[in-house]
C-alpha cells in the first residue's frame, strides 16, 4: 500500500473577495519524502459556489481526493505491462522546455522521432526538436536508437530513464515505436491535452527492457453493417496503436453493404454500397480512402487485414450482380440484422471469376501478407460443396502471394501451408479447429464471450448484444490465448484479436464506448508476459488512463470494477467524458 499523503485543508466561509454564499476551500498536500516532489498539487483557492451541507460534500470530496494515494508516475504502471521493469528512484527525470528529440539518422528512427514530438508538443508547448545523429545521446533530452545489437526481436524495446534523460533503443522502428508509446504513458495524464497545460513533465527513473508475447495483436471493425467514414477509421487506428497493437481487420463486406471499390465489378459499391443497417446510407472506401487508411495505419506500424466474407454474408454483392445468386435473381438489398441466409453460387464458374477479380484487386492494394476471406455462418452451403468451395479460394489467395485467413468454420477444408484460423467460439473444446491445427494450421484467437467488444458490458450497456453473454473488463482480461482451446499448444497461436461488431454501433462515440476500457485488456493479453498476468494490478494500472482518454476527449465507459481516480488529470477540467452508463 502506497504511504497516504498528509494534508493541510482549511476552509474559509466567504473572505472581503467572495460574494455572499461563497467559499474559498484552499488545501495544501503536504511534501511527501517518499514520493518525491508532489506532481499533483491541488489550485489554491478553488471557489464553490455552497450552502452549508454542499460545503460539507465539498471539503469530504476534497479531503478524499487529497488522502487517496498520491499519483506517482510509475514505472511499472505501463498499460500493456512491461515484460521487465527496473525502477530506479535516483534516476527521475523532468522534461526541460528547451529538450531536444534526438534519433539515428535512419528515416524510420526519424518519423518514430516526429511522432514523438507531435504527441509531446500539444501539451507541454515545448518546441521539442527533432535532430539526427550517428550516436545520440539523451544530454537532458529524448533519444531514440536504432541499434542491430539490441536483441529484442521485431518488435522489443528498451527503455531508459535517468537524470540525464531518456534512451529508447531498438533494432527496428517498430520497437522505437512501442517505446514511445510507453514513454507517454509514463509522463502525467495531462500529456493528452490537445492544448498546452501548466504541468511538471516528471518521468520516473529506471529501465523497461519489453517484448511482446504474440506477434499478431489485433482489432476488428466492422465497417460492412454500419459505414465508417475514413477519419473515424483512424481514430481506431490510433486506439490500437496507443495499446502496441499491431493488426487492423477489416470487415469490409456483408450482407447489409460492400465497403471497399473493386474495378472490375463496380456495382459491388455503387449498388451494393449504398445500404447499412436500419436503412442508413451506407458508403464506401474508394481505393484512395482505403490507400490512406492502410498508410496510416503502416505508419504506426500497424498492418490491415481486409476481410471479404465469402460464400455466406453476401447479400449485398447480389444485389449488385445476380449471376452470383444460386437462383440468378437479384435479392432486396437487407438492412436487419439476421445472419446465415444469402451465398454466392458456388456451383457457377463465374463466382470463381469474381473471387479472383475482388480478391486480386484487395491484394494489389493491400501491402500486409493477409487476406481474410470470411467463410463464418454460411448455413446454406455445407459439407462438400462448403470445403470445395473453401479450398478454392484458399489457392486463389495462394496465387495472389497472400496468407489466407479465415473465421475457424474454414478449418475441415484441406490445410494449405502457412492457413490462419480466426476462432470465435464460445466453448474451448473444439475438436474440428484442433485437427485443422494438427494439419498446420495457426489461430487467431477471438472467444466470442471473452473478446467481441460488441457484447455489453453489462445488462444496461446501452448498445451492444449479449448473445455470447456479458463482458465486463474482467471477462475480457480473465482468459488466455496461449491456452485456450483444448488440444492446441501455444505455438500454434500467433495471437489474439478483439472484433467489434456494428449492428447496433452508429457513431465513433458508440466505437469508443465499446473498445475502451476493453481494448487495453485483450492488448495485455497479447503483448505481456503471462507472469504478469494479475487482475488487481492491471485494474489499477487501467485505472489511470481514465484521466487520459478524458483529456484526449475520447469518450470510454466508466465501468464501477475499475479504481478510477476521482480528480481529473488537469485540476479544473470539465468530465466531459459521455460514459453512456453509470455517470459518476
Ligand atoms: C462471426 O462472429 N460470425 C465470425
């Protein structure tokens, strides 16, 4: 338990100042020799306008906020937790104003350099340089170091605080990347102010030597049942990339609306796109929406996964081109939310020819090795006809030079080298996914009851489904994907991923109010160590990106399992933060 912090708390009932029915509540945190110089200092004097028994709420408030345990910016309090961490008390550090950012003069060190001073600079006003050099040093200053010699994989980091500054070494960009994203969140929460604040940019000593336990740490949108315009896309990819995940599925196509433009059958979006669920307008990404949503997301490292769902969830491609429908006649175009009933005809060759067109045309725009071709809840082709038609378009990504990945209901069709299966069950034992694992297959692991951020939190979550039950942070934190699913060892699993399901999201507030504070928790699953696995502690860690998210303006929901801390991260703040249910 942290030393609580003594305080002085004097009222004044009104002063020669303050009109009448004013008081001036001034409160003084005591120094505190373990924790350093205090970081959170309360503004003297703050003005209520009171009645008696408000002042009396107010001074119990203020008297709670200021015994709670001081917020020391630690080292180990890094969301994903780190793998190693060595805090070193002496070695403390405080953003200068006149700090300089300075990076191996490599390109890539150099943007992962700009990235850092763009999200350093709104908030402290600090110019904050960016230089190069052959062997950069921190001199009271921030380096970042590409380093060959660092043995930490593609994607590990160290990190080093000491009162010289900080030193982030890497032997890729990806892993200076991660390193920086740790660093903000070591700095205060008012580092998210998109303007700048009055704040000590204190950093705790010490080292983090990190890496992540899988290499594929996933989300998904689904952009097919409701339409995502470009910019909300990349808020999202933002989110991911503040939590060190590293892949972007999108579900771009469904049976209420086909997202992405292809040349060669250009009613797939003209015709196809124009509906959503509950009869919106839908839309589409043009191949330039989509070039910028995958530059985007490279440049944080991160690689889109584009999902043509195929034979099943198609309604919308036949309503654009019958020849694909079983009975060559057009279907109404679908707005509800059912699943299961619409397929492309998979006794016709013609299907083939639009598989490879649509495909081929995903993969020439699409730089990451995946193409996820669905294969999910395709009632209405079975057993021979389903695996035939699986195994085709299983060569025809082949041909294309991509890796297939596919939902798990792809796993009795014939394995083709290097296959990935995304499971998305609700049970742990399934045989069929551990045979397809036995012939080589991979899985993505996505438990519908631990990871579909599109199930509520809790019976008055105001959007989402429960169908695989509610998940609460805990439920999305308590479970492991190395261990999952009965019969498939931990090598078989490159990873972990949270889809998030649209049917009932219609706005980036909805999007948010489901990923946050779940996202951070299937993250930690993908990227920690399973030794630092540990509800308690990570509920305490998570609870200190409240005040961040709040101050970045990103809207999360309050749920009460989480310590959130009752003062905002700047003193004053409004709590704006629309938290959809249970308001504090
Ligand atoms: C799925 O949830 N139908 C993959």
């Amino acid at each position: 338990m942290t030393p609580r912090q003594p305080v002085n708390l004097t009222f004044a009932i009104t002063d020669a100042n303050t009109p009448p029915g004013v008081a001036a509540v001034s409160t003084t945190p005591s120094p505190d020799p373990t924790t350093g110089p205090a970081t959170d200092e309360v503004p003297l004097p703050t003005l209520v306008q009171a009645d008696a028994a408000t002042l009396a709420q107010v001074a119990e408030r203020a008297a709670g906020d200021l015994l709670a345990p001081p917020t020391r910016h630690r080292l180990a309090d890094v969301v994903p937790a780190a793998q190693h961490v060595e805090p070193d008390p002496t070695g403390d550090w405080v953003l200068p104003a006149e700090a300089v950012i300075v990076a191996s003069a490599d390109p890539a060190a150099l943007a992962v350099a700009e990235q850092l001073a763009n999200l350093l600079r709104p908030a402290t006003g600090y110019p904050l340089p960016v230089t190069d050099a052959t062997t950069p040093e921190p001199a009271d200053g921030i380096a970042l170091v590409l380093d060959d010699t660092v043995d930490l994989g593609a994607e590990g980091y160290r990190l080093g605080i000491t009162t010289n500054g900080v030193r982030v070494t890497a032997s890729t960009a990806a892993g200076l990347f991660y390193g920086v994203q740790t660093l903000r969140q070591l700095l205060p929460a008012a580092i998210e102010s998109p303007v700048p604040v009055t704040e000590r940019w204190a950093l705790p000593g010490g080292t983090i030597t990190d890496a992540p336990r899988f290499p594929y740490r996933g989300a998904m949108l689904d952009v097919a049942r409701h339409f995502f315009a470009v910019e909300d896309v990349l808020r999202v990819v933002d989110h991911l990339a503040r939590y060190k995940l590293n892949h972007l599925h999108l579900h771009l196509t469904d049976d209420q609306g086909w997202r992405i433009a292809v040349d060669s059958w250009p009613k797939l979006t003209t015709l196809g796109g124009t509906t959503e669920v509950g009869g919106g307008p839908g839309g589409h990404y043009t191949k330039a929406d989509y070039g910028r949503i995958v530059t985007y997301a490279a440049d944080r490292h991160i690689t889109v996964v584009p999902e043509i769902d195929l034979p099943g969830h198609t309604n919308a491609a036949l309503v654009a081109y019958p020849e694909l429908a079983p009975d060559k006649i057009a279907p109404p175009p679908y707005t509800g939310t059912e699943v299961g009933f619409s397929y492309v005809d998979p006794a016709d060759e013609r299907t083939y020819e639009f598989v490879a067109d649509v495909l081929g045309e995903v993969a020439t725009l699409t730089p990451g090795p995946w193409l996820h071709v669905g294969g999910d809840e395709a009632f209405k082709v079975n057993g021979e006809v389903y695996t035939g038609f699986v195994e085709r378009v299983q060569r025809i990504v082949a041909d294309l030079g991509k890796t297939v990945v596919g939902w798990h209901q792809l796993a009795p069709a014939a394995h083709l080298d290097g296959r990935v299966l995304q499971w998305w069950g609700t049970n742990g034992e399934d045989p069929t996914t551990a045979e397809a694992v036995r012939r080589g297959a991979q899985l993505i692991i996505s438990p519908g009851n631990h990871a579909y951020l599109d199930m509520k939190y809790a019976s008055d979550t105001p959007i989402g489904h429960d169908w695989a039950g509610l998940i609460d942070v805990r439920k999305a934190y308590d479970w492991d994907p190395g261990t999952h699913v009965t019969g498939v060892p931990s090598t078989a699993v490159i990873g972990v991923e949270a889809p998030l399901w649209t049917e009932s999201v219609t706005s980036l507030a909805d999007i948010e109010l489901l990923l946050l504070p779940r996202l951070p928790a299937i993250a930690e699953l993908g990227w920690s160590p399973r030794a630092t696995h540990d509800w308690n502690g990570f509920r305490d860690r998570l609870a200190g990106h409240g005040p961040r998210w709040e101050t970045a303006g990103i809207t999360f929901h309050r749920t009460p399992e989480i310590p959130w801390p009752s003062t905002p991260a700047i003193p004053g703040q409004r709590r704006t933060t629309p938290t959809g249910v249970n308001p504090t």
